[in-house]
C-alpha cells in the first residue's frame, strides 16, 4: 500500500439556491480529482441537476 494516493468521498447536500455552486464547484474541479461526489438534494432539483451533471459528462475524462 506504499505510494498510493488518497482517494476521497465527498458529501454535498443542497438546497435550491444551491444549484449554481453545485455547478460552480464542479466546473472547478481538476481534470482527475481522485474523489467520488454523492449528492443530496429535494426530488424537485433533480431534472436541474441532472442537467448539470450531464454537461460537466464530457469534462470528464473516460475510462
């Protein structure tokens, strides 16, 4: 287990004015972020974030 790197799970929970920072924060995020995101939110966010989602699909790279 020498020289491995931290691999994190991070937990965001968000309200309706949370969705530009949810996008915000993704479109900042390195091309490899060595991290998992799980997200939170009311059932009535979830065509937004979706939306979201999808457009940050092709900034990611493919494995």
């Amino acid at each position: 287990m020498e020289n491995q790197e931290n691999f994190y799970v991070v937990g965001i929970g968000l309200s309706a004015g949370g969705i530009e920072a949810l996008r915000e924060v993704l479109c900042s995020l390195p091309q490899e972020p060595n991290a998992s995101f799980i997200k939170a939110c009311r059932p009535i966010l979830f065509p937004k974030i979706t939306r979201i989602l999808f457009l940050l699909h092709n900034k990611l790279p493919k494995r």
